[in-house]
C-alpha cells in the first residue's frame, strides 16, 4: 500500500509499505480521510515521535475491512472514527484515571503506523461507529474535537458569563471557540496574524477578531484565556492578559525549547490559575456524539482535501499557516 513516511527529521514522502494485518483485538481501516495537526509538524523536526521512520496521521477516519478474531461489536463495512490515543492501562497515571499522562503513553500516528496512509491498524476498542448522515472523510474532525473536548474539561470551574479570549484561529482554536460559546461564555474574543483566519472566526460569531489583544478594550483583562497556538511570544503575551481570578490553558502544542516567564507573586497575589491540556482523555465519544449532532461545520473547517501522493505539499500549506484544516485522502 501506500502511505506517507517520515524517515527523519525534515525528510517525508509517500512510498510503498506492508500492507498491515489486524491483530487479535484490532481492524484494519481503509482511511477516507486524515487530517494533519502540528503534531505532525513537531515529528518532522524530530520532536515527540520516539523513533523513526513512522507513518504519520492520528486524526482520520474510514471504513473496516479485515477484523481479528476477537473483535466484536464491529464488521466489515463499517464506517469509524478512530481515537489513536494507547495506553498501557497498567501504571500508575492510568490506574488513577489520567491516562493521557500514561508512563508510557502511545499513539498511532505518533509512535505506531498512522492514517496517511491506504489502510491503516487500530484496536477495535478505539473505533467509533458513525451514522449515516456523517461523511466519513469529514470525521477525521473528531480527534481534534475531542482534545478540544478534553480541554474544556480541564476548564470545568469556567462559570456561566465568563469573558474568553483565544490566541490563534487555526482549527484548534477555532474549535475551542465553537465550544466556548456553547459553555456559558458571555463573549469570545480571538487574536491572530493571520487576516485569513480572523475572518473565519469573525464568521463563527467571536465576539471581537484583532491582530493583537491591545486593540481589544478589556482593562481588566479575561476570566479565561487560551493559547492555541504554541508560539512562545503569544504566550508570553497571553500569560499577561489574564484578569484577577482568572484561569490561562495552555491549549497549543510549543517546541520542546520554547520557554515564557510568569510573575509568581502576581500569580499568587491575583489568584491566577495556569493550567495545560494533554491530548485526549474520556472526551473522543463525547466529540463523536458533539459532532453528529453539528457543533462543526465541515465546510467551514476543513479548506483543503489533497490526495495522499501531496502529503509532503499539504505538510508545507500547513506550515505556511494557510487554509485550516487539511486532510490527505488516500
């Protein structure tokens, strides 16, 4: 089959490989769609993935066509999406529930063959069955709704009318800005570079889109501010606009170098909590059930769908920060 490769860090292309083989407890999904993530970016310079080669591609979707011998519950023919999150289930993070903080945390598409590719393995467990009203290539949404999903969670003490503001307007944040407003939030305000972007927000009804937070008239700063960008200026930018009382998620996904200063006595004297958010954790069925019931537009979100021999233009289109989500279809 064929599947894109990342051989070392900077190096990508699409090749043949194996066809894969389900194990006992696992499917084999012939992929519709897969989505890239900066996730992706990171394994390209040599971050997160712990060896290489490795077929990238954790957030796709697509039908099952082989089956182990104990699966149950799924056949031939169905349609999935499919959290790539494996865990050992056995340390001491997962027996506390925390399992995306796993000692020894996998993902396909990370640490194991993922889904830019023709076909690719996933424990059956891990597979959602779609309904028919959902495309299937679309559902590759579903793993980034899910973290989304999971960092609300971690925002679980956000009160009714709270104030947000949101860095970056990619897909993430954007994401998190379809979720603020179904959480109580009384406004929802995003910061971007990209003019783009902002106009999509601005089209997903945030409350103000600007390129820089000093052009937003909130003094007292925001209940709740969320970086989705892991870029280390808008952090450290981000970190100084939370109000008293007030709670910063760091959302996005940094470079293991990039670092930013806090105040602690400013932290301590305002009552400021800062906070991160891991992947996904007991959120991907919720995100299933979120999107079937149309809290993402997939016309909106999804800009680009490239066939899988372009997975190394569609890697450049991403890092270039254009469109918003990009799947490769195989």
């Amino acid at each position: 089959m064929k599947a894109a490769v990342i051989s070392a860090p900077g190096r990508v292309e699409v090749t043949t490989v194996d066809d894969p083989a389900p194990g006992p407890r696992e499917v084999v999904v012939d992929v519709a769609g897969c989505g890239l993530c900066g996730t992706d970016l990171h394994i390209l310079q040599g971050e997160f993935a712990p060896t290489l080669p490795v077929v990238p591609g954790h957030e796709f979707a697509g039908t099952v066509v082989a089956a182990g011998g104990e699966v149950t519950g799924l056949a031939e023919g169905d349609r999935v999406a499919v959290d790539p999150s494996l865990y050992c289930y056995a340390c001491h993070y997962c027996r506390i529930g925390r399992n995306n903080l796993c000692e020894r945390w996998a993902a396909i598409g990370v640490t194991t063959a993922g889904g830019a590719a023709e076909f690719a393995v996933a424990p059956a467990a891990n597979c959602v069955k779609l309904p028919e009203h959902v495309r299937t290539e679309d559902a590759a949404l579903i793993e980034p709704l899910s973290c989304a999903v999971r960092g609300y969670d971690i925002l679980r003490s956000q009160q009714l009318g709270t104030h947000v503001l949101i860095y970056g307007s990619g897909t993430m944040g954007l994401m998190m800005l379809e979720l603020a407003k179904r959480t109580g939030a009384a406004g929802v305000d995003i910061v971007d570079v990209n003019p783009q972007r902002l106009a999509t927000a601005r089209q997903l009804g945030c409350g103000n889109a600007a390129g820089s937070a000093d052009e937003l008239d909130r003094p007292r700063g925001w209940d709740v501010v969320i970086d989705a960008t892991g870029n280390e200026r808008a952090i450290q930018d981000a970190l100084g606009r939370v109000g008293k009382g007030g709670t910063f998620l760091q959302f996005g996904v940094s470079d293991y170098a990039a670092r930013a200063v806090i105040e602690p006595y400013r932290i301590y004297n305002q009552e400021i909590t800062i906070t991160g958010s891991m992947a996904v954790l007991h959120s991907y069925e919720r995100a299933a059930e979120l999107f079937a019931a149309g809290v993402l537009d997939p016309g909106v979100f999804i800009s680009d769908r490239l066939p899988l021999d372009q997975y190394a233009k569609a890697l450049d289109r991403f890092k270039a920060g254009r469109g918003r989500k990009i799947l490769v279809m195989p």
